[in-house]
C-alpha cells in the first residue's frame, strides 16, 4: 500500500482549485509583485455589477518585490475612453492581520480597502485601474477592474 503526501502547497493549490478561496479574476497591469491574489466582495467574475450605494471589500493578498518603507493607493476610472483619477484610500494603514510597513522583499502582506460607490455617481461602466504603489516609485500591484455601477 503506497502512501501519499500531500504538501502544504498543494493542499493550498487544491483548496483554490476547489472554491474556497474566491479569486476575483483581473488582469494584471504591470505588478512588480512575483504573487497577487485579489479578491472583490461578491465579484468573482469581472465585470462587477455593483448597485448604488454599496461599499465593497477589496482584499489583496501580495508579495513585495523589493524593500520600501511606504506606498499608497492610486485608483483611476476609466469611463468612455477618459481617465478619472479617484480618491485613493491610503496605503500602509490599510495592511491587517499581522502584516504592517515597512515592505520587506519576499515577504506576504494583506490589505483591505473598501470601494464605496455613493448614490451620488452616475450608473456607468468602467474599468477602474488599482495601484499600490511604493515610495520607490514601483507598482507592487496593479490590476484593471471592468465594473457597471446601476
Ligand atoms: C476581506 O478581509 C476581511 C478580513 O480582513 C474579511 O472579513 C472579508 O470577508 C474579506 N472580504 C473578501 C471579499 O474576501
């Protein structure tokens, strides 16, 4: 009788393969990060259809590529070929769990940020590009969000 061993990274690859984990599927636009895992509240599928007022979970999971003592959010819609730049909700200070600043190269952070969509905004659809971006300069994430607000 053979024995077989799992390991822990394919126990992990078998819990997402199964559903557990819900990645939402975005495209990258250019993270230095070597791993990203984005997940949007009830958005597994982009495009997210998102109806006002509502306030969504953006939760990513990402590795540092290099060392860096801060970084930020920077959001941008796109709506009808033009480029908005929208309120970005901070950076370091949006790290849970037990991951804080400074960015350690190598290293697994998880972020949490909400994405509020007030009544006041028109229903549109848009891509909506994410960054965070260090104090380098370097995109450690950046993904592209199709989203239809209703
Ligand atoms: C985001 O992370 C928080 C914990 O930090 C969790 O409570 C919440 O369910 C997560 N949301 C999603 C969409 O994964």
């Amino acid at each position: 009788m053979r024995i077989y061993y799992l390991s822990l990274s394919h126990l992990l690859l078998l819990l997402f393969v199964g559903g557990c984990v819900k990645a939402t599927h975005v495209l990258d636009c250019g993270s230095v990060s070597p791993s990203t895992v984005v997940m949007i509240e009830d958005c597994d599928e982009p495009p997210c259809i998102i109806s006002r007022p509502d306030n969504k979970d953006v939760n990513i999971t990402f590795v540092a590529a290099n060392d860096a003592t801060d970084f930020e959010t920077n959001i941008k819609a796109t709506i009808g070929g033009v480029e908005f730049p929208w309120p970005g909700p901070g950076g370091c200070t949006l790290l849970v769990g037990d991951t804080i600043c400074p960015l350690v190269s190598g290293v697994s952070y998880e972020y949490r940020a909400a994405m509020p969509v007030l009544s006041e905004y028109p229903t549109v659809e848009a891509v909506v590009r994410w960054e965070l971006m260090d104090n380098l300069g370097n995109l450690q994430v950046c993904f592209l969000l199709p989203v239809i607000i209703t």
